[in-house]
C-alpha cells in the first residue's frame, strides 16, 4: 500500500462539525416549512440511467453531467473493440462503449422519473421536497462547486394558483425564520413574456427578447436596446418594449400599465390575471402580515430558464449582501412529458443553500446555540476521579444530556482546550476535595465562573 | 427529445414520502444517540480522487469502486491515444487513462483522509460520526444494494477502553430506542486471536485459523475441521484449538478459560485483559440496567474485518429475526498511516441501516405516528368554501400546524382518498352550513367520527 498525500477532488468539500451544525441548521428550518405546508420528503438515487438524464439540459448540460464507467471488464465484449483510439476523436462515441450510468444533475428531472414510475402509487396532487446532493462538470470558482445540495419542493397535479401563493409563503416563511430580514421575492408571468412579443409582432423571437431584457439590472437599458438591434429587433419595436422593459411603481400600477399594453393579447392578459390572482391568494393567506407583501415584486425581466417554465416565474434576492439568486423557480406545465406521461403540470421552487450559507455567515444570523453539540465534559485527573466520574456520566446520559468523559488523565490544560475546540459550554471538574464532599466543581467555559454543586443541582442547570 | 421510458439503474432505490418517514426515524434515533455520547456529525464528498481509494478494499473491493469518467474531450490527449481497443485487453489501463475520480466504497477510508487533511484543525481527541451513502459495484440481490446509507461512529486519537465501553452502551441504546428488545452485541478481541495461533504455533497462518472458525455458526465444528486440516493444520492443533473454539458459559467462565489456555501469550492475556477493562467499564456506567449485560456476548469465532482491526472487535445480531449483522466495528491503531500519519489509533462501530429498516419493518416496530407529514386538510368544496377557509388555512400554519387545503374544489371522495393516500389523520369539511355557524365539521380520519367544532376548538384538539 502506498502512501498518498490525501487530496480532494476539485470543486468537491468536506464538511466539518461546526459546518454542519450550520448546514442541518438551514435545511431543517427549510423543511420543517415544507413540511408545515404539506410536502413531503423523497429521495431519489445518486445514479441515473444516462439515457434519463441525457438530453434533458440541452448540448451544454450534457457535457457536465459526470458518467460513471461500467463496471466489470467491459472491453471484453468485441463491439467495443472497434473503437479506435488512434483515430477516433470522438470522446461521446466511447463515452456510449463504457458508460450506461450518470450522477444526477439536478432534481427535477430524476422527480419526473419517478413521478413516472411510481404514478399508480401516488394520491395527486403530489407534494414532494427533496434535499439531496447534485454533480456537474463546471469549472471550479468561488461559490461554485462540483457537488452541491439542492432543496427543492415542487406540486404536480394541480393547476390551482394557490400552489404559487404558498410558495411565496414558504420562501418568506423560511428565510425570515432563517433570519434575513431584507429581501425580495421576484415574480413574473411567462404568458405576460409572451404577450409582449406577441405585441410587438415578433411571437417567434421571444427567446431573443427575454435574454436581452434578463439583463436590464447588468448592462441597462442602453446595453439592452444594442442587444436587442443586434438580436432583430428594430427601433419601432424597442419604443414600442421601452415603457414595458422599464415599468415602475407598485405592482398594482404594474398591472394596470401591462393590462393596457396587453389589452389586445389573450395570452399577455392571461398572463396578469393569473398574477392577480396569485396575488389575491397571498393577500388572504396573510392577513395579519403586511411585511409579506412589500416583499413581493413584480418584475417584467426576470425571465430564467424560459424555455423550460410556462406560467409563472420566482426568483429570490437578498438586499442584505450582494449575492445571486438565493432561490428560484415556477410552473411548467409538461414536467413528465420527457417520459411519456403527457399534460402534468407541475410548479416548484429551489432553495441556494450554499449561497444561503454565506449570507447567514456574513451577516453573522447563524444562532450561538451550541445545543447540538456536547453539553458538559467531565475532567479525567486520575484513576480514582475517572471511576468516580463514570456513574455520574450515566446520571447525565439518562437526564439526556449530552455529555462527555474526557478519555484519559491528560493535562487539564488540554482537556480545557478540547472542551472550546468542540464548544462545548460547561465542565464539571472532579478531584480529591470534590470526591470528599460530592459538590463538584461546575465550571462555565464562556464566563470562566466556577461554582461548586451537586450532581442534582448541576442536572437541573443543563436542562 | 425522445421519449424514454423511465427505469432506474440496477441495485438502485428511489424512498417514498412512507419509506422516508421511516428511513429519517432511524438515522434520528442513531444520530440522537451518538450525540449524546459527544460524537459530531462530518460530511464529506461523494466523489474521492481515485488513488486515494485505490489499494485500501483489497483486490476485490478495487474491482467494486464506481469509476467517473474525466469530463471534457479526454481522447485529445496524445497519450491517450497510445491505447488500442482492438488489441488491448485490460480495461484498467484504459480506466488509468480516462478515469481520475471515483464514488466512495465506504465512510472509513474518506474519515482517514479527512483527519489527515484537516488534523491541525481538530481537537483530538476526534469523535465523529457520519451517515452518507456509498457506492459498490456489487451484483445486486436481495437485501444488497449498489447505492446504500453506511451510519458510522469513529473516535481517533484515544487509545482508552472507555470508548469501546461506550460504544456498546451506544449500540444498546440506539437499538432499544428503535424498539428492539432481544439482540447480542458480540465482543472478541484481535489479540485473543493472535495468542490463539501463538499458543498452537502456528502464528503465520492466523488468517486461515480465523477464516475458518469464523464459520462455526454455518458449517458446525466438523466443517471447520476439515477447512483448518485443508489450511494446513494438524489434528494435534486442532485438539488443542477444540475447547477454545467451543468454549462455553457466561462471559466470565470464558475469560476464565482463556486465561489459563493463553497463559503462555503475553499478546493472548493482553486481549483479555483487554476484554475485561471494557466489561469493567460497561457495568460501571450501566449500574442501573441489568438487562445490558445480557446483550454482550464474549465470542471468540468473531473475526470480521481481521486485517483491518487491532483490538476489540464488535458485531450485532438480532435474535428476533433471521438476518445478518446489523452492526460491527472495532478498533484499528493505525487508520490514517496509509495517508501518512502514523500512529493514531481509532476505534468505531457502523449501523447496517437498511437491515435494520427491515427487521424493523418485519417485527412491526415503526411508530404509526404520521407527526411528520400533514396534520389536517381542509376540504375544498367550491369557490366560496376555499375564501373561507384561507384565513383558517394561516390561522392553522401560524399554530405550527402542517395544514393543507385541497388545491381544487373536486369531488369530496377525491378529496378524502387524497387524505387517505398521504396518512392525514383529520379533515376539515366547509360547507353552507359550516359557514353560517362558524362551526366546522372536524373529521377523525382513522375512526370516522365526525363533530362540529370552532377552529379555536380544533386548534386545541391538534396541538
């Protein structure tokens, strides 16, 4: 066996105790929202068929799935010897000779799957979270990672627009409980989109027109125009987009504005109506909430994965640090036709845990409970405490405190720093006076107080 | 896009929202329990650079690592195309070639990795515990997964008994709060074995000794027989091995027995020496439970893993249901060396999480309470009954309560199947009646029963 300098996979981490104190702690406050609002937990596996996956996140996502190599002695079989290194180039035909199997690379299209294979087990409308990890091939950066946690809750079955109003309260409902305090939770409508173009009489370049506006916070409305002049676009349809592209006011003025410009669409109007209602739904679900609805914005630009959503459109942002999207998502309506299982719409979103990760950090919101952890180590002076110690470690134990012997009479000096390097908040240090009279030194690690109390009293302290 | 019809890879599982309920009260249970001991929870990634996987299973287990093709244009690489499909037989050199990254095989070669890498962070010492799956290529069966959870508890850095000691006590109390009420958690120690040869004299075939008393449960003492003959022992030892291998009594009595049998082997008495710290330890913090020293077995056949461990070696079966070990362990005093960090022993114990789920499955064991999902749906019957209840819908949430109102106003039967199908224990029916009163008819799920209630009633009655 050879000795190897241990190293990590690029884009890959670990996570160590006091990581994930903080992760468990953002995704439990997460899922006990989802939870609250009637969605339950899946987990689908790590693997994937390569034909479910392949396909279904366009040329540039199929390159960054990662394919995992058959097992066995796969060259055996003599169709794959007519691969030719020397002279094929072609890395995707032996890509097809020695991989069946890919690690999924996201969750939405391993949930349609299995909404499909399990349908006859499944009460529709189906309410599904799943938190599980995703791989992609990306370049390694900063906040990029080849192995991420998504956090995703989507419907399928129900058209109902009450689904979109509770998501909004989900996202709201668990970032504030998470502690972010400032941000906004951006809606749009694909069908109001679609109007515009439609409007304007270029239907087809929709596409075109949504990823040049997308950019409207980036580049501006100059940048933007040149886009969309370079994009086909002329300057009769640009005046015609400017007072769309650059609404302002409440979101009911919005409305009204792009009620009127869409008044000759059926699909624009239908488009403001399902966010009216969206909107009329929250305003009922939150009578006693007015901070929700300043929360809220209706933003004619946000247009992500357009190809993909067909009604409405989420996306999150905190004000409190500059940072992406912390979440996004929306309503489409043929989920599972990829797998032959035609007209389930569906409506979900995500959560950014890592990003949500460095928000909390950075506005320092992660709670100083350390209650996840070992409440109270007890000192190891010598033989004698140590057998001393052992019964009152059970007495702790079966209180359900979590508690720790030190494991050997090492110096007390390094018992007291394994004690802060774990965090763990008190100590009950037992020697010979101690012994004689049963009051044990209880010792709390942040203040440095010392008092001395019987194991009853100390009990009742940590609970 | 073509349509495919959705499977999932061989040895593969997708949890439904019941499985997951279930799964989760495992995980929980254990997790909650190596909390209490001071165990930290780590995490680390899904995907290990090759070499550091590579060597550490045997030859065998290197076959069943799940290798991850390079990404991008790999073939462009001039070396690579030194490789002749037709000609060459040996997929490894290929694998060497294309393949840089595998899944993990188990959470105790990454653990080593992780201490090595980190270990000027860490305080040791280093109590962690980690629940992830990992990947083998084996072939699939009943009851054998490619893709399953590993649940593990490791402390490195301590080379007290006590750890072990606790380690049973974990084992005892995770398995307890699972409901399980008859099993052994069996003991023996890596040193007992050593004398065992050293004493016959035949110390260089320790291995085969241990292979092959390690069958005495499936082949009986007649098979072992003819095996140690065939691995080149004599009748002359086997006479002197007989008593040991069938050694019977209380866990004293064998004590006993080896003691005298290994007088002679400073290595044998260390072991048993050994043994007895630990029940030393054990019954000194177990004062009070009685029914635990039951459950600890000393069984010299035990050798699981050899190689591997050093010391004390642990295994778990339950005696309610036919089944293989739920849990083993032991400890090995120089996991890391292989990274090049000599000399830190360690000591850990591993929970088979899906045998468990199965006994737990078999003796009927899981809780039938559905806390986890949806508390209460309120019925949906037309579009004045849905304005009603949203503000009883928030009232429900804001209690704390998992609430749903059904998305449509479709037939009331569609509606109550949906309860049915997700295990929702209440429904709230809202007609005309309802409305005018303010008296909403609450529905026991499970027993029919159906009253007329306020919501303020209703709240109480679901807290």
């Amino acid at each position: 066996m050879s000795i190897t300098k241990p190293s990590l996979p690029k884009g890959t981490r670990d996570f160590s105790p006091q990581e994930m104190v903080k992760r468990n702690y953002i995704f439990d406050t997460i899922k006990t929202v989802f939870k609250k609002y009637g969605y339950a937990e899946i987990q689908t596996p790590s693997m994937e068929n390569l034909q479910t996956l392949t396909g279904k996140y366009g040329d540039e996502g199929d390159k960054l799935i990662f394919k995992i190599l058959n097992s066995g002695e796969f060259l055996n079989d003599p169709k794959k010897k007519s691969f030719n290194f020397a002279q094929d180039d072609n890395s995707n035909r032996l890509v097809s000779l020695i991989s069946e199997k890919a690690l999924r690379y996201d969750l939405t299209v391993p949930f349609a799957r299995y909404v499909v294979m399990h349908q006859s087990e499944i009460s529709f409308p189906f309410k599904r979270f799943q938190v599980q990890p995703v791989w992609r091939a990306d370049r390694p950066q900063k906040g990029r990672y080849r192995e991420f946690y998504q956090c995703d809750a989507d419907v399928v079955g129900s058209p109902s627009l009450l689904n979109e109003a509770e998501f909004i309260l989900i996202y709201h409902e668990a970032l504030s409980n998470l502690g972010l305090k400032d941000f906004n939770i951006k809606i749009n409508n694909r069908k109001i989109l679609s109007g515009i173009a439609e409007i304007i009489g270029k239907p087809e370049l929709i596409v075109d027109m949504t990823v040049a506006i997308d950019k409207l916070d980036k580049i501006g409305f100059e940048g933007v125009t040149k886009e969309l002049l370079e994009r086909g676009f002329s300057n009769a349809d640009i005046d015609k987009l400017k007072p769309v592209i650059l609404l302002q006011g409440t979101n009911e003025e919005k409305l009204a504005s792009l009620k009127s410009v869409l008044a000759n669409s059926e699909t624009g109007l239908k488009g403001t109506e399902e966010i009216e209602t969206v909107f009329d739904y929250v305003s009922k679900l939150t009578t006693h909430n007015s901070q929700l609805a300043t929360t809220i914005e209706l933003d004619i630009t946000l247009a992500r994965g357009l190809n993909y959503y067909t009604g409405c459109i989420f996306e999150v942002k905190t004000n409190e640090v500059a940072m992406g999207s912390i979440g996004g998502g929306g309503r489409y309506d043929d989920l599972t036709g990829m797998f032959g299982l035609k007209d389930l719409t569906g409506v979900g979103i995500s959560f950014g845990a890592d990003r949500i990760y460095d928000v909390l950090e950075e506005l320092n919101l992660f709670p100083v409970s350390t209650a996840q952890g070992t409440k109270v180590l007890i000192s190891n002076f010598d033989e004698t405490a140590e057998l001393y110690a052992l019964p009152i470690l059970q007495q702790l134990r079966t209180e359900g405190i979590a508690a720790e012997l030190y494991p050997s009479s090492a110096k007390l000096k390094k018992q007291m720093s394994y004690a802060d390097g774990k965090n763990i908040p008190y100590v009950i240090l037992i020697g010979g006076d101690e012994m004689e009279s049963g009051l044990l030194t209880f010792k709390n690690m942040e203040s440095g107080a010392q008092e001395k109390l019987n194991i009853t009293s100390i009990i009742e302290k940590l609970r």
